[in-house]
C-alpha cells in the first residue's frame, strides 16, 4: 500500500507541483486509516487495427484531431489505447484444425475450411494487443489473435517500427497480423515483411477515426466508389504472400449493401470476414458510438449470404454472451474485445467472473509482461485499468474493484506506476480478499 501512494504521490505532484502537498499528506492519512484492514495476506497466484487516384477525395476530409474533451485522437502515438473499435517463424506450421467439439453442439456453429482454428478471436486493439495479453487470452480458451493495426506505410520506412509493434514467439500462434493502407503497393510491401511471422493478414476496413479519414484508410474505404481498389488489395496481397487474406469490416447502411460488399471480397480471395457490428459513424463522432447495441442480425443475415467464414464481433460482456451469440449468428467464430480487455478469461469453458478470478488473471498477465521485455509500461497501466474495472475516462471514471483508494487515488496511483512491480503491488491492495 506505501508503494501504491508513492506512485500516487508522484503522479499528482507531476500534476499540481510541490503546491498539492497538503493533499497528497490528507490522501495518504485517509488511505492509512485501511491499511490495517489490510493487514491479511494477499494470496492471488501468479499462475496466469486509396491508391493515389483517390487521395484528393481524403484530403477534402482532413478534420481536427482533437475532441471535445481536448484530447489527441492520433493513432501512430499511445493516446488512443484498446479500442473496440469500437494490430520469425516460417508460417508452415502444422495448426489444429478448426473444431471445438465441447461448444460446437451448443452454438450450431458450422466448420469451415481454414489452416486453424478460429472459433474464439482476440480482436485487434490499438495500445491493448500486446503479446503479454495475446498469451493470457490464448491461456484461456482464444485460438487465434490479431496484433493490433499496424501502418503499412511505416512497416516499410521503418524497420524499428516493425520490431517494436509485431513481437511475437513460437507459442503465439495462431497469429493474425492487421494491416492497414491507402494504397495496393504499400500494403503488398508491407505483407512481404510481415508475412513469415504470422498466419493470415488481415486488411482494416473498419477503423472510424478522422485520422483514418484524413488519410484514406479503414472504414473510409468501405464507400462503394473505392471497392474496386479493394479487390485489387485482396488480390495481390494474396498472390504475393500466399497466406490466408482476411479483411475486418463494419456494417454498411443496409444489409444488401453490406452483403454486396461481402461477397465482392470473396470473389477477389477473402479468406475470412470479420465484422463489427456497428455502422461506420459519422466523422469525429466515434466515441458517442461505441456503447450501442451491435446489429447482430444483420450479421446473421451476412453469415447466411456468403460462403466463407466470418467472425461476429459486438455485445460480449459476459461468458454466456459468447454461446449465444455464436447460436443466434451462426458465424465461424466470435471476435471480443473490450470484454476481453475487462476479463481475459471470457473464451474459457466453465469460467465464472469473480474478484479472485479477477485477481488470478491480472497477475498473471503482470508475470507475462514481465517476462516478455521489451514491453510499453503504458499498455500495462492500461490493461490494470481495465481489468480492475475502469468504466469513464479522467477523473469521472469509475470502477468495479477500488479496495482502500478513492476512485482519484487509484488513478492516480496506476498512472503514477513507473514498473510493473508497482503495478503488482497496487493490484494486490486492491484486489486484496
């Protein structure tokens, strides 16, 4: 608890200067009067993301970054973190097959034809699909993971970038790189480089931010006038690295216009279709849309037209969720990300959410980090957010688990953490039984 309200200590005095002394000396004489209720062993075990021709239509786009609330809304930095949206080895492996033979009498699912199995998918998240967090959900019961959006015009510049974002090992498997771009060449460029670490690459269709918009790229490319471009990024991504090609994408205005586009990418190649089930908002409203209901019908009715997987992705919170969204859609496979982010164990036969289950799997995704350097401290903070509940942003966020802290301190103490040993040590105050 001490090295808790140090970090908390650090991070306000960041804030307000030496001046916020005498709050920082009342915060830490209230969190004292818990600390003897906290003198009880924590036992929690550790075990476990245009060609050129069309440029001049995006540039027409170009929108503020910044949003109401004054933050930067940049994608290339770690301002955006997890979004729902709502990113060595040689890729002839031997992958099991697609079944699930417990759940699939249960969900009605049927089996496609793919080199692995995708029945329960880690989305792609922008600062949240570390690898640490893509082996805590493999541990539980995912088959396969997205990296999180990676930019295919930086993948070719810049060969840091590429070893910083694409981390991987032998146990991630499979795995699914996320691409996006606003031409055909560079995203067969950058394929070529990404293609012998991964499994399949898929192409972001889906991205709604002004960025994405200014530049050409994600959702803005699902307007009819730019499919031709799409099949030809299908193709020739698919001829030039002959792995599976999959594309993520968000439902169009109508389902006959969404199935039209579906069955445009399967002509070209598609692999496999993931889609999020909301509509593309409109431009620098993305955050008033997140929390709506995903159209899961029109997914149904998506499933229903066409001949290659797709993956249903929206209204998963809870482990019973993932059943019944697989029998009401009939899709392949389910996508999940923010309900992963809240509870990695959310694909795991028989789990049920608990504080201790809570406790288990935040320290255990903290022993993985820490294991797997070089990692982004500020993606660790995130995902201790998420996990302990973090609902809201700022200083109007709330949470399901806040042990002796103030909503505030609590903040304040994980945004102040500069190591994941503190980090482990705020957890554990928490999370203390």
């Amino acid at each position: 608890l001490q090295a808790a309200m140090v970090a908390s200590e650090r991070q306000l005095k960041r804030r307000s200067g030496e001046g916020c002394a005498e709050t920082i000396a009342a915060r830490t004489a209230a969190v004292a009067e818990a600390e003897d209720g906290l003198r009880v062993g924590v036992a929690a075990s550790a075990t476990h993301e245009t060609s050129a021709s069309v440029s001049d239509t995006f540039t027409a786009r170009k929108a503020s970054r910044i949003d109401s609330d004054g933050s930067i809304n940049s994608i290339n930095g770690r301002e955006i973190a997890m979004l729902d949206t709502s990113d060595a080895e040689a890729t002839e492996t031997d992958h099991s097959s697609l079944s699930r033979d417990n759940h699939d009498e249960d969900t009605g699912c049927s089996s496609f034809e793919l080199p692995f199995d995708v029945r329960y998918v880690v989305a792609p998240m922008v600062g949240a699909s570390d690898l640490a967090f893509r082996l805590l959900c493999r541990r539980h019961g995912a088959t396969a993971a997205y990296t999180e959006m990676l930019f295919s015009s930086r993948i070719i510049k810049d060969p840091e970038y590429l070893r910083c974002k694409l981390q991987t090992c032998e146990e991630d498997r499979p795995l699914i790189v996320q691409l996006c771009a606003t031409t055909v060449d560079d995203l067969v460029a950058a394929g070529k480089l990404v293609c012998p670490k991964c499994d399949a690459i898929d192409i972001n269709l889906g991205c709604p931010l002004p960025q994405a918009a200014e530049e050409g790229f994600g959702a803005w490319l699902l307007d009819r006038e730019h499919w031709p471009m799409l099949r030809s990024m299908v193709r020739e991504l698919k001829s030039a690295t002959r792995i599976p090609v999959f594309c993520k994408i968000r439902l169009l205005s109508t389902v006959e216009e969404t199935v039209a586009l579906c069955e445009t990418l399967q002509a070209a190649g598609c692999a496999l279709l993931a889609i999020h089930g909301r509509r593309r908002p409109p431009l620098g409203q993305h955050r008033l849309f997140r929390d709506t209901p995903a159209d899961l019908d029109a997914i149904r009715q998506v499933v229903a037209a066409v001949s290659i997987p797709v993956l249903t992705n929206g209204n998963t919170q809870h482990p019973s969720d993932v059943a019944a969204n697989l029998s009401f859609t009939k899709a392949a496979g389910i996508m999940c990300a923010e309900g992963l982010l809240r509870d990695p164990r959310l694909f795991e036969v028989g789990h049920a959410p608990s504080k201790s289950a809570s406790a288990s799997a935040l320290l255990e995704y903290l022993h993985i980090a820490s294991e797997r350097s070089p990692h982004e401290i500020s993606q660790v903070r995130g995902h201790v957010m998420w996990m302990l509940g973090k609902h809201g942003s700022g200083r109007r966020c709330t949470w399901t688990h806040l042990g002796p802290f103030s909503a505030e301190q609590l903040r304040s103490a994980i945004v102040g953490a500069e190591s994941i040993s503190e980090l482990e040590t705020i957890v554990r105050c928490t999370l203390a039984p």
